[in-house]
C-alpha cells in the first residue's frame, strides 16, 4: 500500500482541510491508486538528470524599486468576509 | 441570418460595412443563449447588461472609424481569469462571492481590441478536469449530443463556442485544457508557448504549466484572438519579452518545404481505431498542401501522465493555499479558532477533486518524499523535454490525436479518477515542455462526435501551427464547425452540408 488512511488524515491536516472518516477512506483508496500509477517513473533511471522546474530558462525579473500604482486600501479590503475599513478581521489568535 | 453564428472575420467584415451593428450582435448572441444555454449550460454567469455598453461604446467606435481588433465581437472568458466588477468563481464554491478589482491583462487587452464580454464560461474547478463534471455550478455539455461531456477544463469555453453562444473564447491550459475540450467540440483552440500570453489575473493551478489561449470557430479567428492577447508584460515576470509577430501573416501560407512528424507513441494502445482514422486522413490533407511527413519518437510520452500529477498538485497545493477565509471568498463564521476558521472554510468551499489534488500535492512535498515524488517527477519532465528537443531536429512541427477517444458519456469515468487523467496522455507532455499545441476539428465519429487534429511546435513558433492548420482547414473544409442538436431546421440544414463536405476517407 502506497498511503494509508492515517497518513491521508496527517497529510490534510497539514493542508488545513477536514476530512470525514468516509472521505479519508475513499480519498486513500483513490490515492493508493493514483501514487501506484505514480510509481512508473521509477522504471526510469534519472541519476544524475536535472529537474526541470520551468520549461523555459527564466532568470530573475528585477525592476526599480519604485512606488507604482496600487488598489486602493478599501478596494483591496471590499472582498474580505470580514473587515473594519483597515484591517482585515479574524478570529483571535492570542 | 444568424449573426450569432459567425466568425469574428466574417462579423467584423459586416460589422465594418454597417450592416450590422455590434448592439444587434449582442442581443443575437444573447438570444441564443436563452434559446439553448438550458441544454447547454456553458455560462457561470452572464453579465448583459455591461456587455452591451461596450456593444454601444464598440458601435460608436465603428462609426468613427477607431474600431480596435476585435471592435464589436461578443466573447465569453473562462471563469478563472480575473474580470473587473464582474464575479469571477474559478468554478468553485470557495469563491462565490469573489468579484475582482481588476482585469486579467488578457481581459483588459481584449477590452481596449473592442470586444464585447458576454459572460463567464463554466469550467472544472480551478481548471482541475478533463469533463466539466468538477464544476460548482453545473455541468456544461457537449452541444454535439448533450448525454455527453464537453471536456476540460475549458469545457464551458468550446461548448459556448460550438453552441454559437459566443462568437469566441479564451480558456486555459495546463494539461490539455484547451486543447481537449476544443477536439471534443469541434471548435479550434490554442494553447500558445508558455510565457507569450500574460498570466496576471489569471486564478493560478499550476503556475509553470498554465497557458492562456484562444477557442474559435476557425484557425483564422485564432490568430485574430493570437494578435489581441500576446505579448509581455510586466506584471507576469514570467511573460517573455520578445516581438510579437502578426499572426495572420502565417495563413494563406502553403505547406510546401514543411516537415511535420508523425510521433509513433501518440498512435499506441487505446486510441480509438475512428479517432485514428481521421487523424491519419488529416495528415494526408496536411501532405495534400505540400508537407513531408517523417516519423518522429517521443519515447517518454508514456510517462508525462504519473509526472504531471505529481508537479501540477504539488504546484497547486501551495497555490490554493491562498484560500483561507480572509481576504476574500467564502468563510465559515462560526469557527472558534483562526485554524478551525482556515479548516472549515476550505473544506466546505473546496469540492472533492480539487482537496485530491491539495493532498496529493501536500504529500509529495512533504518530508521524506519529496525527492522520490517531486524531484523524480521533474527529472522525468527533463527527459520528456529532451525527446521534444530531438524530434524537432527532424520536423518543424508534430501531428497526433488530442485524445485518444472522443467525448464519453457524463458519469463515466466520475468515480475513477485515474482513468480520467490517463484521458490527458496526449496533452500534458506540451504543458510540461512549455510548446504551444492546437487542436483543429478533422472529422468526426460514426456516432457524430467531433475529432480534433493536434499540432505541437517549438516555443514560440505558434505561426508554423497556425500555418498547417489553416492549411488543415482549407483541405479538410471543415469551416465554422456546426452541431445538429440544439439549432433550428435551417442550421441542421448547414451544418449537414457542412458534414458532409469533409471529405470521406
């Protein structure tokens, strides 16, 4: 087995997703699945190949550090759930 | 005369001679939605009543002679790229009440061209499907027989397109999200070099894998879309800052002194002996217009698949962690904790492909597996880059099937995810090689399904694709592609005549 239904638990957790017991179970049956297909790269040797992270060989954008045009504060915060004409609010923390 | 029903080259040719005006298309195009959109289903959201002030403001712009490229032309837009004062859902639950302060630059530079935006077309969520079926807000049909999926992602794009209830699209691609759900519906769609079209505002999946692109009735309302969207920009660090050609240029261009490679891995097992057969009767038209055919080997295509699903969810785990309840989109109020608030809000605004897809990610980058499923998946990539490089010593472009079918039944493959992805075996190695590819109608099934023809090419040569599909088209006379089920007796009438004009193998 390649994931067990613990591990898909731990691993949405991780992603700050709740899963119902009936959704872990199906999900790691899927999962298990899906990585075993997965596991047909190993038939491929790739010692010593580089990962390709872009498709095209991309160097650092830089710019001037200059001030541009930006969304204005009350427009930035007009999609928020919830927001007091500042800040964004969310549950305390502390 | 169904105005609705036309090219952008054919609308803007009457449009131009004031026979019709921009205001009167809009209304066409709407009242065809009303007519068919309950069968069909492509829109999330229609957005009339802006659409036809820049009808009016396109109208004006005609009669004072300033018209822009696309001056006048309804169009829907993918709902996952960012449109201005109009909701944009990325198909998902989680943004609902999402309505961005600004357009996509693609949005924008079709704005300022002078089209019209109608609507926002239905797509899987966050553009994770090959069927539409992952879609919060219903599912879109193939317009060609509605028991039948549309495709994915982009699938509200080609059935809106096929279905004339827009007169063209943009989608995007990043595993065959443009490229299938135009084969599956007849329509022509592009994905272009990744870099020559800005992602700003576009709701990211996999960032080094999406593509923006145009789906059109014809390869010459593709390079017309071509011309409006491409380009860099700053705003997309990863655009390319290089000349953008004028894409119309590259039709009316015979084949003559063209390769074209026929890759042997994309004719194997499980292609569906019709889908062959019209693909191969394609090549023979591209041989018609004066191409060499050479075979050409791919050797890793068998592999792009189980690496692609491994890059593109480790790339959106960390992308959708952005959804999270704060700063826009759905929230669960009654959360007692900022951790409960993150947890809840995602697991009730996320539908059940896309927490697969977060998993699936989160797990391969995790500790202890990063190097067996990432860095293997993206060595793999290397070598699936590598075979494109060597084949293109050979040939100027490639020529293959989409899919290796055509489109299945809605709930076939709904509860097996994995055959679902296998579908993509054709299109994702093109993302994850960053080539442009198309796909232009090339016949159809026996049981009256659309077959679409892909064409790949080395970056940035989109106008070698354009070219032999212009080409494609001009043999093949499958002009604007029409479907049998939704229109009135007169246009079963066309598009039978239209069917039966490609030519019989």
């Amino acid at each position: 087995m390649k994931i067990s239904a613990d591990e898909v638990s731990h691993v949405a957790k991780l992603a700050r997703l709740n899963l119902s017991a009936e959704e872990v179970d199906t999900m790691a049956g899927q999962l298990d699945k899906i990585l075993s297909y997965v596991a047909k790269l190993d038939e491929l040797d790739t010692q010593g190949i580089e990962p390709t992270t872009h498709a095209l060989s991309l160097h650092n954008a830089f710019r001037e550090d200059q001030v541009s045009e930006s969304l204005p504060q009350e427009t930035a915060l007009a999609n928020a759930p919830q927001q007091n004409g500042e800040a964004f609010i969310v549950p305390r923390v502390i | 005369m169904n105005v609705d029903a036309l090219t952008i080259h054919e609308l803007q040719n009457l449009l131009s001679k004031g026979e019709v005006s921009s205001v009167e298309t809009t209304e066409a195009v709407y009242k065809r939605i009303e007519q068919c959109e309950e069968k069909v289903g492509s829109y999330i959201t229609l957005c009339r009543e802006q659409a036809l002030e820049q009808a009016k403001a396109a109208d004006k712009r005609i009669q004072d002679g300033n018209d822009g490229a696309l001056c006048g032309v309804p169009v829907s837009i993918k709902d996952v790229m960012c449109t201005k004062g109009i909701r944009t859902t990325a198909g998902s639950r989680i943004l609902e009440p999402f309505v961005p302060p600004y357009d996509a630059t693609v949005v924008e530079k079709l704005k300022t061209a002078g089209a019209v935006i109608i609507g926002k077309a239905g797509m899987d969520e966050f553009a994770m499907g090959s069927s539409n079926e992952n879609c919060a807000y219903g599912i879109p049909r193939n317009p060609w027989n509605t028991d039948h999926i549309c495709g994915g992602s982009s699938g509200g794009s080609a059935a809106g397109v096929a279905a004339d209830e827009c007169i063209a699209s943009l989608g995007s691609d990043t595993g065959g999200s443009i490229r299938q759900p135009a084969s599956f519906c007849g329509v022509v769609g592009l994905k272009p070099t990744y870099g020559r079209v800005s992602r700003f505002g576009l709701i990211a999946y996999a960032s080094s894998l999406d593509q923006i692109g145009p789906l059109t009735k014809d390869v010459h309302d593709c390079a017309l879309m071509m011309n409006v969207i491409a380009g860099y920009d700053r705003k997309d660090s990863t655009s390319v800052n290089r000349e953008t050609p004028d894409y119309l240029n590259a039709l009316s261009k015979g084949l003559k002194g063209m390769t074209v490679g026929i890759p042997e891995e994309y004719f194997g097992e499980g292609l569906d002996p019709e889908v062959d057969k019209a693909v191969k009767n394609g090549i023979a038209a591209l041989r018609e217009a004066g191409a060499l055919t050479v075979p050409v080997s791919l050797p890793h295509t068998d592999y792009g698949v189980a690496a692609y699903y491994i890059i593109a969810p480790a790339e959106a785990s960390s992308n959708l962690a952005r959804f999270d309840g704060v700063r826009y989109g759905l929230r669960d109020m009654d959360a007692a904790s900022l951790v409960e608030m993150y947890s809840q809000s995602r697991s009730q605004g996320f539908g059940p492909e896309v927490k697969r897809r977060i998993i699936i990610g989160t797990y391969a980058l995790s500790s202890g597996y990063y190097d067996a499923y990432y860095k293997k998946a993206s060595q793999v990539r290397t070598l699936i880059v590598d075979d494109f490089k060597k084949a293109f010593e050979h040939c100027d472009i490639l020529a293959s099937p989409v899919t290796p079918t055509t489109a299945w039944r809605i709930g076939e493959k709904a509860d097996d995810p994995l055959s679902m992805y296998l579908s993509d075996v054709l299109t994702i190695p093109t993302n994850l090689a960053g080539l442009p590819g198309i796909s232009v109608p090339c016949g159809f099934s026996s049981a009256g399904l659309p077959i679409g023809l892909q064409m790949q090419a080395a970056h940035f040569n989109e106008e070698k694709l354009l070219q032999a599909a212009w080409n494609l088209e001009q043999e093949l006379n499958i002009k604007s592609v029409k479907n049998d089920n939704l229109a009135d007796s007169e246009w079963n009438e066309t598009s039978k005549s239209r069917k039966r004009r490609i030519r019989l193998q």
